[in-house]
C-alpha cells in the first residue's frame, strides 16, 4: 500500500508512536550457558588463555527456512515449548594469544526427568576434543556423566551421525555411533538423549561456526 | 397563519450563523471535558488497580520460624541447610486476630543434587496448600495445565524459568534424586518476573510427607482485611514464640500514599480544566454579545424583556457546554485505551489493570459538571446583554 495524501503520511509517525506504546515487552527465551566459564573453558581446553562468547539463534540467522534446513539434518523436528528457533545459542570461541583453536558450545535436551545440558569442545575442523554433560537428573546421571562415556565421542564430527536416526533413536549398524556404549542400561532415553542433544550440537556448530561445510 | 419566534430559537439560530466559531467553541469545551472525564477516569482506574494490586500481592504479612530463610535465593545462599519449622498448632493462634482475612500455610525444602553442574546444586521445592495458595495468588496464569488434580497428589508446578530449565511439560517427570521420589508435572506457570518463575510447587502435605516433616511448615502467608491495622498485628505476632515477622505493609503504605499523591495531582489539574473551560466560554459568549450589540436593541426594541434577552445568551451557553461536553465525553470513552497507554509510558510505576476507567455514570457527572460551569460562565455575558439599552444599541452603529 502506498501513502500517498498529506494526512496518510502524518498516520505514518501516528502508528509507529501507537505501536511502541501498545507492544508488551519481549521476553527471551533461555539457552544454555556454562556453569562457571572461566574454570570450565580452562577445564575443556587446558592450553587455552582466554575465550569470546558469540550469541545467536535460528530466528534471528534465517528464521523459519533455517529452523526447517536444520530439523532436516537432524531428522527429528524441534519439539514443545523450549526447543523453539529464538532460543538463544552461547558459542565460546576458545583462544591461546591471538590465535583461534577451538570452539565449545551447548545446548539443552530434553531427558526423562529434566533438562540434559550436553556440551561439546570442538577442534578447529569441526572434531570433537571433549564431550560433557553439564546437568542430567537422573539415577543414573553419575554413569552418563563419567568422563569415560564422554571419551567415547571424541575424535567424531558431524558426518559420523548423518546415519544416526534421534527421532528413533536408531544408529546405523557398525557405524561409529552404533558402536557407543549406553553405561546406564536403566537410562536409555537419556542415552539416546544425549545423542540427539550432541547431534543437534553438531548441527547449530556447522551453521554458526562452520559456514555449513558439513552439509551434504 | 403567524408564527412566534421562541427565544431558545434565536439562541440556536444565532449559534448557527457562526457555525467555524460555534464549532471551535464546543471542540474546545470538548477537549477540557475530555481532560475532566480522563483525569477522572484515571482516579478512578488508578485506585481501583492499586487496590487490586494489594490484592494480589496475596498476603501482606509472612510468618516464619526464628532464622528461617524464607525465600529460595536465601535458602541457596545458604547452602540448602538452615530451614526452622514451626508447628501447625500455629495457624489457630494466627487466625484469632481479627484483621487477619486467611492464611496459607508453606514448606520449603532443599534436595542437593550431585548431577547439576560440576560440583552439583541445590533443587528447591515448594508445598503449598492447593485450597488457600492459589485463591491468594489469582495473577499465576498457566502456559501448560493447571494445579495439582488432588490435594496430596505427586505433582508438581513449575514456574516458567523453572520449566525452561528442566525441559519440564505437563505430563513429564521430575526426580528428587536424593529421595528417588517422582512428581508428575501438572502445570507450567506464565512468566511473572517475580521469584515464582523458578519455583517448583508441590502440595504442601505430599512434601510433609516426603521429607518426614509431618504437621510442619516454613512459613505462613498472611492476608489482612482490606483497612486492617497491619502494624498492630504484626505487634501481635511478635509475641509467639520463636517466629520472626516478614512485613510487607511498608510495601502497602507506599501504595496507598501513592493513591493520595495522585488524588491531589488529579484535582489540581482537573480545577486547571475547569478554569480554563469557564474562561473560554466566558470569552467566547462575551464576544457573541459584543458582535451583536445592535441585534439585542433592535430585539428588546420590539419588546423583549431583559428577562428574556438573559435566558437567549444563557440558552446558547447551554448549548454550547452541551455538545461541547458530549464530544469530550465520546473523545474519553473513544481513547480510554489510548489514554491509558500513555500514562503507563510517563509514569515510573502503574498498576496493572485498566489505568483508566470510564463509565456511564462518570460521563453523567461530567456532563452535568460542564452544563454547570456553563451556566455559571454565562452569567456574565447574559447579565451584560440583558443590560442593554435598545436606543444606545441602535444609535451606536454610527458611531
């Protein structure tokens, strides 16, 4: 529509000056932070000396076109009330001096009985270094927080879970996912949770970080 | 057939030969009654949601035994221990005073969970009573379900942070894990922006029983009537054993004074208006008069009273305070909401609830305000056209 008369255009000012007053204020939805940074980064990257947070989010780096490019590499779609596109991703970008040499990022999972904080320390090529469950309620939280079930993540990218199905749950036989130990057989769906959530991880890295050289 | 001319149809005639100042004239009579019926308005909006807003703070006076936190931040601060109990026996000695309206009574309790963070967190959790905590607090809105389906139920309500956090939707689970006890999520609260966000609620008698402390409680929500004396009950209060009073009269106090503060505010400007308005009409009436100087002779000339020359200007004047003040009363009702946004925006503090409040019998006493400031400025005008002699008025058109 173009305005074109002199009372149209005084409207103009009039809406924007209607609209700032009527609009509630937004609140943002919460993504997921590490705990205590600068002991945790230390912790992830031992020879690091300092670290950069990058803040983004689907909505506002592509909106709904990405969330779908997204949920299609992943193979499950974004579900409920919290794993929504304006959730906002915390991206620390890891230095030793000036230069670059890893990245560590989070995201929230859904788990049987609460929030699954899984968090990934990623080399510059996009492999992971560290795997780390930050939360996990759970009986057996103790077994799937072990750094020895996080070891077993390491080394793999992205590529390696294009076979793994999270919304059944499924790895491809003989694939290297498939090949990952659940230590707590009494917490499957948190086992398969944290796969999901370290995929999903993986994903969000390769469009924010990597520019989406992982994509097929 | 001869007609006869009324009075009251000159009046309306004259109003009508003039028709850009007549009409100026009413919107600026309009715009004062506008002013006069927001301000209003505003009074009366601003006082009855301060009111509400006392209401749902829920209560006004919080019990707790000696030393014990009684918020969760605190409670966190101090490391989840530090919690005192006083005994339900508590709520009969409460209740005996008469400016106390109900009670709610509330256990908090801490659950160390060596799984959240590095070195684990606390988890902290609130019983509620499901017939008195809810009734107190009717601002809780729901995103997702609603309270708990049974008094002693193992549900749970999470605020919204709380929810975010854990990932929690109705139906889900949540796990004490020192206890291995499971709560079945029944509701996920609205964002409020106060502490309620990050609170998990449980009912009250499920965590007694949970936590093995049966016929205890942390705390207890006092509502007092309406005009209560706070203090004095809080004086009362203080001479059970062991507790400590949480008062948020102060809070009260501030909001009523407040409520005063505006009151004066409203009717300063409001008297402002109502000068402004007789002044105008004054002016404008005094000058119909003047222009038609001449006119009014000739009239009394054919024998109009002085008597009827009077109630001819005064006739116009309620006209004009007429109309003037219906479009002002339209202008209030057409942009209450409006109204009501702005004065959030320059306010620093507004209540929730509608700010400004317009209704038919506001819009009455209005209108009947502004047709008396009309006759009252019409007065002059009326007494000054009534005085005029016919030959003087003739002989000066010469002149």
């Amino acid at each position: 529509m173009t305005i074109t008369n002199r009372s149209g255009r005084a409207l103009v000012p009039a809406l924007f000056l209607i609209l700032a007053v009527v609009l509630p204020p937004l609140w943002a939805a919460v993504g997921c932070e590490l705990n205590d940074p600068d002991r945790d980064v230390k912790r992830l990257f031992p020879e690091s000396t300092s670290y950069q947070t990058l803040y983004v989010s689907i909505a506002r780096q592509g909106g709904d076109p990405l969330l779908k490019k997204i949920e299609g590499r992943l193979g499950d779609s974004f579900k409920g009330l919290f794993e929504t596109a304006d959730v906002p991703y915390t991206m620390y970008q890891i230095f030793k001096g000036t230069d670059l040499i890893g990245y560590i990022h989070g995201v929230n999972q859904k788990g049987q009985y609460g929030g699954i904080q899984v968090f990934l320390a990623l080399d510059l090529e996009g492999r992971i270094r560290a795997f780390y469950i930050q939360k996990l309620t759970n009986q057996s939280a103790k077994l799937l927080r072990d750094p020895a079930f996080g070891k077993q993540f390491v080394g793999l990218t992205l590529p390696d879970f294009d076979d793994y199905d999270p919304a059944a749950g499924r790895a491809e036989p003989g694939s290297r996912i498939a090949a990952i130990q659940n230590p707590a057989p009494g917490a499957e769906s948190d086992f398969k949770a944290a796969l999901r959530g370290a995929k999903k991880n993986l994903i969000l890295c390769d469009v924010f970080l990597f520019g989406g050289k992982f994509v097929k | 057939m001869k007609s006869k001319i009324s009075i009251y149809e000159i009046a309306y005639k004259n109003l009508l030969r003039k028709k850009t100042r007549t009409l100026l004239t009413i919107l600026g009579i309009g715009l004062s009654a506008w002013v006069l019926t927001s301000l209003f308005g505003f009074n009366q909006g601003y006082e009855s949601a301060l009111n509400k807003d006392i209401d749902n703070m829920g209560f006004q006076v919080l019990l707790t035994a000696k030393g014990c936190p009684y918020e969760a931040a605190t409670l966190m601060l101090k490391g989840g221990t530090g919690l005192r109990y006083m005994n339900e026996a508590v709520f009969a000695d409460i209740l005996k005073n008469k400016e106390v309206e109900k009670i709610t009574p509330m256990l908090m309790q801490a659950v160390f969970d060596p799984n959240k963070g590095e070195s684990g967190g606390l988890n902290a959790y609130l019983g509620i009573d499901p017939a008195t905590y809810p009734a107190m607090k009717p601002f809780l809105k729901f995103t997702q379900g609603a309270w708990f389906t049974k008094p002693q139920s193992h549900e749970a309500v999470l605020g919204y942070e709380a929810a975010e956090l854990e990932q929690r939707e109705v139906g889900d689970k949540i796990l004490i894990p020192e206890k291995n006890i499971e709560y079945t999520v029944s509701g996920i609260l609205t964002r409020s922006g106060t502490q309620d966000d990050g609170t998990i609620f449980v009912p009250i008698r499920t965590l007694q029983k949970d936590f093995k402390q049966e016929e205890k409680v942390t705390a207890v929500g006092i509502k007092v009537w309406k005009d209560a004396d706070i203090t004095g009950l809080e004086n009362k209060l203080y001479e059970l054993p062991d507790v400590q009073v949480v008062s948020m009269s102060q809070v009260k106090s501030t909001i009523m004074s407040l409520v005063s503060t505006a009151k004066v505010m409203v009717f300063s400007i409001a008297l402002i208006a109502i000068l402004i308005a007789m002044l105008g009409v004054v002016n404008t009436i005094l000058m119909s008069v003047f222009e038609r100087f001449q006119e009014i002779g000739i009239i009394k000339s054919m024998g109009a009273m002085p008597q009827d020359v009077f109630r001819m200007i005064w006739t116009e004047t309620i006209i004009l305070c007429t109309l003037g003040g219906a479009v002002g009363i339209g202008f209030s009702f057409a942009l209450a909401r409006v109204t009501d946004l702005l004065i959030r925006r320059l306010l620093p503090y507004t209540p929730t609830g509608s700010l400004v409040i317009v209704n038919g019998k506001l819009a009455l006493a209005t209108l009947g305000i502004v047709i008396v400031i009309g006759l009252l400025a019409g007065i002059y005008p009326a007494w000054r056209a009534s005085r005029v002699r016919p030959l003087e008025a003739i002989r000066s058109e010469g002149e």
